[in-house]
C-alpha cells in the first residue's frame, strides 16, 4: 500500500491509499479517482517523501491496527451476509431490476466490475465498495 497527498484542480488537498503506483495510475486513467470537494476527475499527485520507519514498537503498533481494522470489516462483513441478499455476479441487473421496479429489498451484495458500477451511477443508482475478506485467505 502506498499514501498519496493529491491536489484537484479547485486547490483542494486531500490523502489517499493505493494498491502501488501503478494501481494509482491506472484508476486516474480510468477516471475513478475525484475530488470530494468539488467532484472533478483532474486529480493529480503531489510530490511526497516517503516514510521510513525502522522502530519496532511503530512495526507492533502498526500489526495492531491493521489486525483490529481487520476485525471491524469482518464483523462489518458478517452483518451484510446475515441483513442483505447475495446476488453474487448478478449485482448490477439486481440493483437494476430494484430500482427500476421498485421491488422492495432489505439490500444486496455481490460482485460488479469497476465498469458495471461506473454504469449504475450513471443512471443515479447509489452503490457502495467495501474491502471483503475471503475466509481461506490468510
């Protein structure tokens, strides 16, 4: 994972996580990356130092926090599977299909591409992305 500062074209500064820097790219060619201030695609890097750590205490402190973010989403996870419908590769003609027929529905969860979902908020269905833990991961 790597921290970017970026800037938008409105001088609005903000930081955000990648995958690398070529995930980065690739999201920014897309236009997936915006500005929550102003909602322009014309985001650009700042230039960054990086952040080097050798101290142990910060490597522990730092295992802590990705173990406990960890269990939230899990648990976070766990309450999605057990209140909404798994739809699985389905989820955008299921999203569709709700908001277009007004079928009622506690909520779904599945699987969309990047373009499915680019889709969807076109045509002003909100969805939501959240990091999902496979269980024979780890």
């Amino acid at each position: 994972m790597i921290k970017y500062s970026l800037t938008c074209e409105c001088s609005y500064a903000f930081d955000s996580w990648f995958a690398s820097s070529e995930e980065f790219e690739r999201l920014r060619k897309r236009k997936l990356i915006t500005c929550i201030e102003c909602n322009s695609n014309n985001v650009k890097k700042s230039i960054m130092s990086p952040s080097v750590s050798s101290s142990k205490k910060i490597h522990n402190e730092n295992f802590k926090f990705q173990k406990n973010l960890k269990k939230k989403i899990v648990k976070y996870q766990k309450f999605i599977q057990d209140n909404c419908k798994y739809v699985g590769d389905n989820f955008a003609q299921e999203a569709r299909s709700i908001y277009y027929d007004k079928k009622k529905s506690t909520g779904i969860y599945g699987r969309a591409t990047i373009e499915e979902i680019k889709e969807l908020s076109e045509e002003g269905i909100e969805t939501t992305t959240i990091p999902w833990y496979d269980k024979s991961e780890n």
